[in-house]
C-alpha cells in the first residue's frame, strides 16, 4: 500500500533576501531616548547595549498589543524600531504624544532606510546564533539574527536605501512571510490591532516582555496574566490545505458559535497548502476539530511549536 499520501511534503531549500516593503522604522534620537521608550515598551531598553536587539510592544493600558518592534540603538545612540508599516504612522502619533518633556525625537525613518528580510545561506555568518544578537556593518547596515522558521536561519538588515542589495540570490515575499510564521514569532499588523496581549502571542516566551522593568502602558494587566497562572490564550502554528487570513476567526468542534482563537499570521507554504499562527484558547488546543472562518471551514492541523513556552509564574 503506498504511503505517499502520509509523508509530509518536501520543502525547498530557502535561501536569498527580500526587500520587505511591509516594514518601516522609527528612528528615536535624544539623551532620553532609551529611558522614554522604557517607559512606554514591553522591554527594557534603559540596558539595551549595542550587541543586542529587543522585541517589544507598545500596549493600550488595558495590556492589548497596538504594535510590536524589533528595535536596536545603533553606535551613534540613535534607536530604531522595526514595526509593521500599516501601524506605522498611527503609532508614532501615539508615542509621540507621550514625550512631553522628555529629550526625545521620533520621526518616520522608513524613507531612508531600507528593511531586509534575510534566509538560509543569506544571514551574515558573523552574526551570533543567539537570537536577538545585533552586528553593526562598516557600511551602515545593521544585522539582526531572528528565531529560525523550519530550521532556516534568518536575519534582519537595516540599511541606508542607498546602501548595496545583500548578495546572493533572491527570496520570494511569499518564502519569507511563510519562514516568519514557521518561526511562530509574529508580530502586530493592522487586522489584529488591540486583539491580543503580548502573552497570546507568546511574546513572553521568544524574549519580548520583561517583568522585572518598570511600569509601562497596561504592565499591570500583562504582569497579572503572567504571576496569577491565568493565561488562557497562546499562540500556535497551524497548517491548512486552504488560503487562510489574518484576523480571520477558528472555531473549536465543541461549539459552532463562538470562535475559540483568531489567525495572527498566514502565508501560503512553498509545498503548498497554508501555514498560520493562531491565538487560542490552551483549552481548545488541546484536541478537537478547528476550522477557520467558521464551524465549516477549512480544517487546521495544529503542529508543535518551534520554541518551548515559559511557564506560567
């Protein structure tokens, strides 16, 4: 009897950069800057040196995620936040609300800068393997290693848009939107603005919250969910044999009428079919049918998480 139908699909070998379009940045200068962006992010960025970049959000005060960034401060002092370019402008305003007295500047900086998406044979190999480690280039260009998606190294570049492509080859947008969700680490775009706090994301566990910093916008909510054991809601891969969206909503077998999660990210897979990340209820992940859009939709197939979850406190 052939086994075909069960052996899963063979991948492409990844490699290559992509100019990611999607993505802008926030440049944050001024003797403040580090201490002002303390005080309104999910992570410390007071002790942020220059080896390392941050994943962090800015929350509602009632802990809900309005945007995520992979931010770094560069040689010069300068920090950049690295964020979906549909919240972009909307965001700055926010931040920029909050300065008050502070000596800090934010300016929209995604004009000058240009945002990289980097696999395989393509991330620098004096980058660190940790995830999170920054190098700095003579050039201007600044490397940020990011969690593997399916064992495929991959890389941030910021760099001057006048500033040389990476070498190597090509990556198709699709390749590196389908890595990112296979790296389970997602962040914040315009669908699911204010959907989640940073937990129902696992933000907690790829490094993204720190719970020994200061207060924050909607700290208190997000401490809480952490120290009392209640989260309730995590984030999973998926896979599906339809085209899936973000914000799109998935039903549990158990009930046909309220959703139990919500699509955080989706990309069509290079073996086709469809992979995504999904915020549910812990509850429902447990077993179960779950379909997308609704009771009758398409079937999702839950895999194992890239990264183990940190435990409740």
């Amino acid at each position: 009897m052939s086994t075909s139908s069960t052996q899963p699909p063979i991948l492409p070998e990844l490699h290559g950069a992509v100019r990611c379009e999607h993505l802008g940045v926030i440049r944050v200068v001024g003797e403040d800057a580090a201490q002002f962006l303390h005080g309104q992010l999910t992570h410390d960025f007071i002790l942020l040196d220059t080896q390392h970049a941050r994943l962090a959000s800015f929350c509602s005060p009632k802990g809900r995620m309005q945007a995520s960034f992979v931010g770094f401060k560069r040689p010069d002092g300068e920090i950049l936040l690295v964020c979906s370019r549909d919240l972009l402008q909307a965001t700055l305003k926010r931040l920029s609300m909050f300065v008050m007295r502070a000596k800090a500047k934010l300016s929209d900086a995604s004009e000058e800068l240009a945002v990289w998406g980097l696999a395989g044979s393509a991330v620098a190999s004096k980058l660190p393997a940790e995830p999170w480690s920054l190098v700095h280039e003579t050039d201007g260009s600044d490397w940020v290693r990011l969690y593997p998606g399916q064992g495929v190294a991959r890389a941030l570049r910021v760099a001057p848009v006048a500033t040389a492509a990476p070498e190597g080859q090509a990556l198709s947008m699709s390749d590196w939107l389908w890595l990112e969700v296979m790296s389970g680490v997602v962040g914040i775009t315009q669908p699911v603005f204010e959907f989640f706090v940073p937990q129902m994301l696992n933000h907690e566990s790829v490094d993204g919250v720190n719970f020994k910093k200061g207060c924050y916008p909607g700290q208190e909510i997000v401490a809480r969910s952490q120290f009392r054991g209640t989260l309730k809601r995590r984030a999973y891969t998926v896979a599906s044999g339809e085209p899936l969206a973000v914000g799109q909503e998935v039903f549990h077998a158990s009930d046909a009428e309220q959703p139990c999660g919500t699509v955080a990210a989706a990309a069509p897979s290079p073996a086709g079919g469809w992979n995504a990340v999904v915020s549910m209820q812990v509850s429902a992940a447990l077993g179960g049918a779950l379909r997308a859009g609704s009771a009758k939709g398409p079937l999702l197939t839950p895999l194992p998480l890239p990264y183990p979850l940190l435990a409740d406190i």
